[in-house]
C-alpha cells in the first residue's frame, strides 16, 4: 500500500464543513476589509511602494526575526517557533488542497517527507506556544500583558493543535498503517487508544473539533492582535517608504494620520520591548508608545460593526498622551518592526495643533512666541546674537557674504544663559584653530524644529523658508549648528521640504559642531597638550546619535584629550536615554513626573562615578544641569559641554564664565 | 445666537523694554509686535464657544490699519464667519466715546443677539468703549465678565468683583458684555488655520460710509487729549541691581540671606 492520507475520511456531509470554511472566510474577509478600508484613509501622497530596503526588512526581520532576536533572544525563538511552525502547518494544508483539487502527488516517499514536516511544524508550533504562555503568565516578564485576549489566542491556538494531533492519533490508531512512524507525534497519541470499533465512530468528533477550532481561529484573525501576522509583514515593507515630511494641505485630509501610522496601528503586537525603552514611561510618567498606538488606532468607521476597539478604552488615555512624547526614538529603535510612534505622535499633535482647543497652555505660548519673536525663549528679538556682539564674532548679515562656515548658534543657544556657554567656547575653538566663521546675527531665525515636533506645520514652513532664503541670500555653503535639533531638521526634514513643496535643493552641507571638532582634531588644526586627569562620561543626544547617527565623533575628540578617561553610561548609543528636552518638552514642564527623566539621566550618568558627563547639545546640557542641581550631585558631578571641555582642555579660558 | 465681538489690534509689551516715543506722549513701537488685545483673544474665543453651544454666527469688527486685517485673520480663524474693518484714517486722536462711535456705526444696522468686547485693551486702558457701545446702542451690559451661560432669551453672567467675589447677574438678550481674562482658554491658532481663512472677504468700511463727521470722531470729536507719557522711577524699596550674573546672583543672595530668607 502506498503511504498517502484519505481526505474527509469518515467525514459527512462534506459540503458542511465547505459552508463552515465558507463562512469563516466571509468573516476573516469582513474583518479584513474594515481595516483595509481604514488604511485607504490615511495620507499617502505619491510615497513609493517599492525598496531594497523593504524586501530586506520582510525577509531578515520578518522571515528571520533579526530585530527580534537581537533584542531578545528568548522572546524571539519562542515567536520563531510559533511563526515557523504556524506558516508549516498553512504551507502543509495549502500543499493538501493542491494535491486534492489540481494535481496529486502526496504520495510514497513524498507523502512521507510531509508527514514528518507536518509533524515537525506541529511540535515547534507547540513548544513555541506553551513557551510564550510561561513566559506571560509563569515568568511573567514585565513588559507583557495579561489582557483577556492574550491568554484566549495561545490558548485557543494551543486546542487547535491538540485537537489536530488526537484527530491524527485516532486515525493511525484505527489504520495502524505501516508506515506510521514518520508521525512520529500522531503515533504518540494513538499507543492511547485501543484498536476497537468505537474508534471508529469517535473518529468525525474529533474531526470536526479540530476544524471548527481551526475556522473560527481563521475567522477571528482580523478581530484580535493577532491581525499582526498579516499586518506585520505589511509594516516591514511599508516602513522605510515613510516620508518625512507631507507638505501642509490647505484643504486637509480628514484624517492626519499616513497610511503607514494606520497599518502600524493594526501591526502592534504589544510586545511592550517599546515600554521598556521609553524614557517617559520610565520616568513614571502616563504614557507609553504603546498604550498611544492603541489610542491612536481608529475603529472602522465605514462597517458599522465596530468590534475592535472598545469605547471608553480612548478616553481612559485622554488627549494629553501625545504631548509626553519627547520623539526621542527609543521606542523606534526596539520595535521589532519598525513602528515610529513619533512620528504618529507628531501626526497626532498635527490634527490638535490645527483644532487648536486642546494644545497644553504652555506650548500655546511657545508657539505664539515662535512665530512672533523667532524663539521659544523669550518675547523679544533683541537678545539673540548679544553674546556674539559682546565677543566679536563676524554676522554675515552685516558682511553681506558668507565668508566661512556659517555658524547656526540656534535659539536655545543664543539666549538662555546656560547654553551660551557652547556658542562661546566654540567660536573660541573655532578661533583658535584659525577657522573662519560667522553667523547670520539677530536675523537667524528658528530651523522649525520646535514647531515641526509640536506639530505646527504651517510655521515650520514659514521658518524653513527664511532660513532657506537667508541661506541664498548671503551665499550659505557650510553650515555648522549648536543643536542636534537644528542639525537633524537642516539634514532631514528640510531636503524632505524643498523636495515636496518644489523648491530646489537646499544646496548646503550640515554639520553638527562635534563633526567639526573631530575634523579639527584630526587634521591637528587643534592640539592638546595639558593632561587633564579626569574621568568623564558622553551621554548620547538623541538627535545627534540615535536619529543621525553620530556617535562616534564626540567619542573621539574626548579621547584625543590626554589624561582623559571615558566611562560608559548603562545606556549609551543607540540605547541612549533622553533627558526628557527634546520633541518640545523643554517648554512644558506640567508633564514632568518625580523623578524627572533628565533625574533618572543624571543619576545613570553620577553611578559611572565619572566627575564630568559630557553631552553635545544645549537642552540636554540645561536639562541635566538641572537634574544634577535637583539630584543633590552638585559636588560630585559637572555637566560639561564638549565644547567647554575642549577649550577647557586647550586653555581657551571663558572671561565671561558665569559658572552657577 | 448671532454674535458680534469688537476687537482690537495692540502692540505686545509684557516682555519688551518700552521707550516713550520724542514727541513725549506716545510709546515707540517699532520694534513691537501686534497682536490681538489680550481681552478680545478672550471674547473671541468665548463668542466661538457660544457659537458651538448654540449655533448661530459670529462676526468680528475692528478699527484699525490695513495690518490690522491680521486680528481678524486670526479671529475667522478660530471660528468667526464673517469681518469688518473700519479704517481708521479719520479716527486718530479719537476718546473712548470716538472710538464707541465709529464701532456702533457697523453695528446699528446688524442684528445681533450678543455684542462682546473685551473688559480694556491693553494699550489705551480705558476700559469704556464697550460700555459707551452699549448706551449708544441701548442695550443692557456687563462688564468684566468671568462666566457667561444662555438660556432662551436671558443670559447670566458672573462678574469679578474685588477679593475673588463673584456677582451673578441676568440680562435680557440683546445685551453687551465685556470679559475678563481667564473666562476660559483661547484655542491655539495655528498657521494653517490661518491661510484656510485667506480667501474669506473681509468687509472694509471708512469714517465717511458710517456717515460720522469729523466733529463726532477723531481730534476734532475727543474730549481728551494725550500730554505726556513716562516710564515709573524706581521707588523707596526697589534696588536695581547692578554688575555680571555673578555679581547679580550674589547681591541677591545675601540679601535673602540679610532679610531672613533662608536659614
């Protein structure tokens, strides 16, 4: 006899379970299309569709589970498990239907070869399942939930497996055919059962358990999270295709999300790998990039059968989730697949900033001041280049040209007290090294980054275009900022502008200051000779390191410096944690939560036992001064700019030091 | 609920270091930016909220220069439906009752439920041109209002008194309010709502149109006249203090110290 496997054996009538599949089909197709249509909301504005990079993300952190893995080793072969085991078992029910409806050809050896992969799936499918329901509920890791739906789906799908293996163990054991111990499983569960005739009859129960268990699994896939393996791949393809910037629409869609925001929204899994990056969760405060994607994902409006979202769930959050968000992109960096939750975030504040009636107060007054007075800081345009006056430093706007590197001092820079430190300590520097530079005076206006974060668009616009035309004007070429901020939106967001809004190219080279002191130190334009002794530590501007990438030029120009010893903070680099400044945060401090997020910094930063923390970037420079006064490591612990430290290794003293 | 606000165009000085101007009675303000009065941002918002709660309009007068365009901008922008612009050529050198007169020109020939303006403008400080409004267009008013609630034809408003106190009282409609700051939150206006607003026409209107002759407006019509204008002195009890933020932070320091301030 042949090895091969009878199909609806025992089983009638057959044309009910052909209903059943039927109408499981018609629900999963329900549920799918409701959030299809959803999709088809959001702004999508000629994004391409296609990139190396998206087939790279689908099959490396999809197929592969890269991102997974590299975050967490055991969560990733547990879901590894249960995806290849899973995508098996449909690869092996698809390969069913084919040899039955096109052509045969599970039979002999290669119905033997399915068997055993069939067998295999199963297990790992098995393994996998009962691993995550341990690691939720026995380990429980703190990052996992225990919501109702949590338990039912591996629950669920653990009966679905079962019930497929006792419908196989009653089979063989019934059969008893020769070739049984390739289901090396099945065989297992059939030494259960005695040979009789009763088996017989018990044989359709068991039958048609395992296939309504398995219907209503596929029906209810749209309904619950577990829409993520369809949804999952979907965001991997999407997500490097997510533009940067959609200029402002007069018009206005109705809805401010992008596309690739709502097919996020469906992809979550709540893994919570982003709760544990958060800086804001983790300083305490009511907000976690995942309890905002569930507040964001909107129920279908165009079925009215809602069945998702429960009412009530996005209130409990309220509309003040969004405004924590510092857009530091630690929860990007986690996310398994990509999820940017600020940039939904700044979608988000979009659509509040433009109904305007739930804007915090605070920000309501930074913004008024931006575009009023050009700064966040203060209602005047007086102060702005009175530290470069005071030192001599050229502006462009009086030279009329652009001799030299333009120096971007940046509002915060310029005028509060603290941060003009940088601005002096580098125009030092670049004085020293025989640099020619300048800046653009009382003229410079803000790069926008303030309001593109708060979600005002239409003024980041308007500033875009007076720098970029400041720029033109006066012959701009290389422009060196204070601010990673800065830095980030002249890299980024403004090519991202003049490409959608159709102006040309901005035609400017940016740099960050760090870039420019590691240039020096390199082509030994700068020198240090006096051995300092000290032991200090870098903490990680967001924008600098985990949004551009520069990690490494701080890093070096630190250990150029003789004497100098550099210690690691618990999270450095891409893992950074933020001091809580950034994403316009700086200027709304009714978030802040005990402790703050620049205290939990500053503690990490004094448990180096370094003697300075050196960090790259004026809010963060404020915000740890801060923390390091409110934290009782005054005497401990000083916060440093790198450009102090450098001219305070190159004996460039500060006449003008006001240390506090 | 058809509601007409009164706004004002101001320079913003709460952070700005004023100079009184050579002639001696006026402020320089050529570094200053305008905006709209504190108090008219108020009423404005407010006449938006009465809007959404009981339908209806709201429309938006101001006098002022060509740049004033820019508050009603701003106040169609939140919600207003509808603009008017009295050019203010003709009305210079004009008293409260001047002003009063130029505005109760537009509003004797609309229909409206509710006029509001707000309780002062910064600038000026007089604090009577919404209450001359309501005598020269007879209505009932209230001034400095913190609350205001519609119930078919009568309106209640809560008054500010001195000590936190509040007075209750109810008025027929129509009738004429002046709020008080902190009657509620003024919505963010932002850019975009702005250009949204750019096409809607506001209506411009002149001294002439409004049939005012210059003995009821301007110099010719204002029973007040502007002197001098100067900036405080430093009085008994005030220390300017002097020197680098070190020194500054020092002084200060010992003199919390000196006073007791901190053990």
């Amino acid at each position: 006899m042949i090895p091969s496997r009878p199909l609806f054996w025992h089983i009638e009538p057959v044309w009910l379970f052909y209903v059943m599949a039927a109408t499981a089909s018609a629900v999963f197709a329900y549920g799918t299309l409701r959030r299809l249509f959803v999709w088809a909301g959001g702004v999508r504005n000629g994004t391409p569709f296609f990139s190396r990079e998206s087939m790279k993300r689908v099959f490396l952190d999809g197929i592969l589970g890269r991102r997974m893995l590299k975050e967490d080793v055991a969560a990733g072969m547990m879901h590894l498990l249960i995806f290849w085991g899973f995508l098996g078992l449909f690869a092996g029910t698809l390969l069913l239907g084919i040899h039955d409806y096109l052509f045969r050809f599970l039979d002999g050896t290669v119905y033997l070869v399915y068997s055993i992969f069939l067998e295999t799936a199963g297990m790992m499918l098995l393994t996998g399942l009962f691993w995550a329901l341990v690691r939720r509920y026995v380990q429980r890791v703190p990052r996992l939930e225990r919501r109702a739906d949590d338990l039912i789906v591996p629950v669920w799908l653990v009966l679905v497996v079962l019930s497929g293996f006792l419908t196989e163990g009653v089979r063989l054991a019934i059969q008893q055919p020769s070739w049984e111990g390739w289901s090396f499983a099945g065989l297992r569960v059939a030494a259960l059962f005695p040979s009789s005739g009763s088996l017989v009859s018990f044989y359709p129960v068991s039958w048609w358990l395992h296939a309504i268990l398995s219907l209503a699994f596929i029906a209810s896939i749209p309904y619950f999270k577990l829409f993520h393996i369809l949804t999952a791949p979907v965001h991997l393809y999407v997500s490097p295709c997510r533009p940067v910037f959609i200029p402002a629409d007069e018009k206005g869609p109705e809805h401010h999300y992008l596309f690739h925001d709502f097919i996020a929204f469906d992809a979550c899994t709540r893994c919570g790998r982003c709760v544990e990056a958060c800086p804001a969760t983790g300083a305490g405060e009511p907000f976690s990039p995942r309890d905002f994607l569930r507040w964001a994902r909107p129920s279908p409006s165009v079925f009215p059968l809602a069945l998702s979202v429960p009412e009530g769930e996005r209130d409990s959050c309220g509309d003040s989730l969004m405004w924590h968000c510092t857009t530091c992109g630690a929860c990007l960096e986690v996310c398994p697949i990509y999820i940017s939750t600020p940039d939904a975030v700044r979608r988000a504040r979009a659509a509040a900033v433009e109904d305007g009636t739930q804007v915090p107060t605070l920000l309501v007054d930074t913004l008024e001041k931006l575009y009023k007075y050009n700064n966040p800081w203060e209602a005047s345009k007086k102060n702005r280049n009175r530290w470069a006056r005071e030192m001599g430093v050229t502006d462009f706007t009086k030279t009329k040209k652009a001799d030299g590197i333009c120096y971007f001092v940046g509002c915060t820079t310029s005028i509060e007290t603290r941060a003009q430190g940088l601005a002096r300590a580098f125009s030092r520097i670049l004085g020293h090294a025989g640099i020619p530079f300048g800046t653009l005076g009382k003229k410079e206006p803000c790069c926008g980054d303030i309001a593109f974060r708060a979600g005002e668009d239409g003024l980041f616009e308007e500033q875009a275009e007076a720098c970029l035309d400041l720029f033109s004007r006066y012959g701009v070429e290389e422009v060196v900022t204070s601010s990673p901020h800065c830095f980030h939106t002249f890299r980024n967001e403004y090519p991202a502008f003049c490409r959608l809004s159709g102006r040309p190219p901005t035609g400017i080279s940016v740099f960050h200051y760090t870039q420019i002191l590691e240039r020096l130190v390199k082509t030994g334009a700068i020198r240090f000779k006096k051995p300092l002794g000290l032991t200090v530590t870098y903490h990680d501007p967001c924008y600098l390191g985990r949004h551009n990438g520069v990690f490494d030029a701080p890093r070096e120009v630190i250990r150029s410096i003789p004497g100098v010893s550099l210690v690691e903070m618990l999270h450095h680099r891409e893992k950074s944690l933020c001091c809580g400044g950034g994403g316009g945060r700086m200027w709304q401090e009714e978030f802040d939560s005990d402790p703050k997020m620049s205290e939990v910094r500053i503690r990490e930063a004094a448990a180096t036992s370094a003697q300075v923390v050196i960090t790259a970037c004026p809010l963060c420079l404020i915000m740890l001064e801060d923390a390091r006064k409110t934290s009782g490591l005054e005497d401990s612990l000083r916060v440093m700019d790198l450009n102090e430290f450098v001219a305070m290794a190159l004996d460039l003293a500060d006449e003008n030091k006001e240390e506090i | 609920m058809d509601i007409v606000v009164c706004v004002k165009q101001v320079p913003e000085v709460a952070e700005a270091e004023l100079e009184v101007a050579p002639d001696g009675s006026s402020i320089d303000t050529e570094d200053l930016v305008e905006d709209i009065n504190e108090w008219d941002n108020y009423a404005v918002e407010e006449a938006i909220r009465l809007k959404e709660a009981h339908g209806g309009s709201v429309t938006v007068v101001t006098l002022g220069d060509e740049e004033a365009e820019d508050v009603l901008r701003r106040a169609l922008a939140m919600g207003a439906d509808a603009a008017v612009l009295i050019d203010e050529e003709g009305f210079e050198g004009s008293d409260a009752f001047g002003i009063a007169g130029g505005l109760y020109g537009v509003l004797k020939d609309m229909s409206c439920d509710l006029v509001l303006t707000g309780a002062q403008a910064s600038d000026d400080g007089w604090g009577q041109v919404g209450l001359i409004l309501a005598e020269r267009l007879g209505l009932p008013f209230a001034s400095l209002a913190v609350d205001i609630r519609i119930d078919g034809d009568t309106v209640f408003v809560n008054r500010e008194l001195e000590s936190n106190t509040q007075e209750k009282v109810a008025l027929p409609l129509p009738a004429l309010i002046t709020i008080q700051t902190g009657i509620n939150d003024p919505r963010y206006v932002s850019i975009m709502g702005i250009r949204k607003v750019r096409k809607i026409e506001i209506r411009e209107t002149d001294r002439e149109e409004l049939g005012l002759s210059e003995k009821e407006v301007g110099f010719g019509g204002s029973g007040l006249a502007s002197r001098t204008l100067s900036l405080p002195s430093a009085g008994a009890g005030a220390e300017i203090l002097t020197g680098n933020l070190n020194e500054i932070c020092e002084k200060t320091a010992q003199i919390i110290r000196e006073r007791g301030g901190v053990a």
